[in-house]
C-alpha cells in the first residue's frame, strides 16, 4: 500500500478541523490497504480545495467545514445561516460542487479524455450541530443560549 500526500503548504493542512479529516483518510485507506494520492489545499483557478483523495475507484474532492453551531441552507440557497446568531456563511456544498466541476474541465483539458466524475463532499468533522450546543471538547459550560461558551468556542 501506497499513500502519497502532496500539500502546497509546508506542513500540511492549517485548520484543526481539515488535520482530523486528513488523519481520519490516511487510518482509513491504511486500514484497507489502498494505494491513494491525497492534496492537500489545492489551489485550482479561484477554488482552494481542502483535500483531493484519488484512488484506484473513486475520487474524492473535500470541502472540510468545522462547524461547531448548527446551520441551515439548502444545496441551493445562496449562502448558509448559523442558527443561533443568524450570521451569513458561503453555501459549502455550492463551493464544492463548482470546483469539483472545474477539476473535471481542467482534467479533460489537459488529457483529451473525459475523466469522468470525482464525488463533491461537505465533510463536517466534529459531526452535525443540531441545535445551540456547543460541540466543542474544550467547553462545559454556557450559562445561557445568547452568550459565549467560557472559551469563546459558540462565537466561532
């Protein structure tokens, strides 16, 4: 088995949330005994994409979020809604599912072939908030709905 990570970046992935995900891939495909390619931050075009994984029957193209408050949107809607605070976020899925797109033109471009589709994926790596509870490990404690969990996570 064989895994090789490329990453723009010196040390891989920045963001806690996109490390998690990335360790998670690696114990998976090692576990199966996969050979795989994995970007990490890729930059195509105007996309960044946080992780390409490639193997011998699938393509993956991650779009890593860690939200730790429940959202609402819809694969359509222009942009998401936190639920607690109504603060505005970019649609993920609409994010993800452009660039895997551009990946594909880009790759037939380039080969001559259609490459076929990659899978796009929102991968929420602390799980799915569902309502006003902090998902974070670090916070206990918030002593109402409206305010900040005591480390400040809920305001994330």
């Amino acid at each position: 088995m064989t895994v090789e990570t490329f990453s723009r970046l010196a040390y891989g992935p920045t963001d806690s949330a996109e490390q998690l995900v990335l360790q998670r891939a690696l114990s998976i495909l090692e576990r199966r005994g996969e050979d795989a390619v994995i970007l990490v931050n890729l930059l195509h075009g105007r996309h960044e994409i946080d992780l390409v994984i490639a193997t011998q029957t699938a393509t993956l193209v991650i779009e890593v979020k860690g939200y730790l408050q429940a959202v609402e949107g819809d694969i359509n809607s222009r942009d998401w809604r936190t639920v607690a605070t109504g603060e505005r976020r970019s649609n993920a899925y609409a994010k993800i599912d452009s660039a895997h797109m551009d990946l594909k033109d880009a790759l037939r471009a380039m080969t001559g072939a259609d490459p076929g589709y990659a899978h796009a994926v929102v991968l929420l790596a602390y799980g799915m908030p569902m309502d006003r509870t902090c998902l974070s490990h670090r916070c206990k404690y918030r002593p109402n709905p409206r305010s900040a969990c005591r480390c400040g996570c809920w305001l994330s």
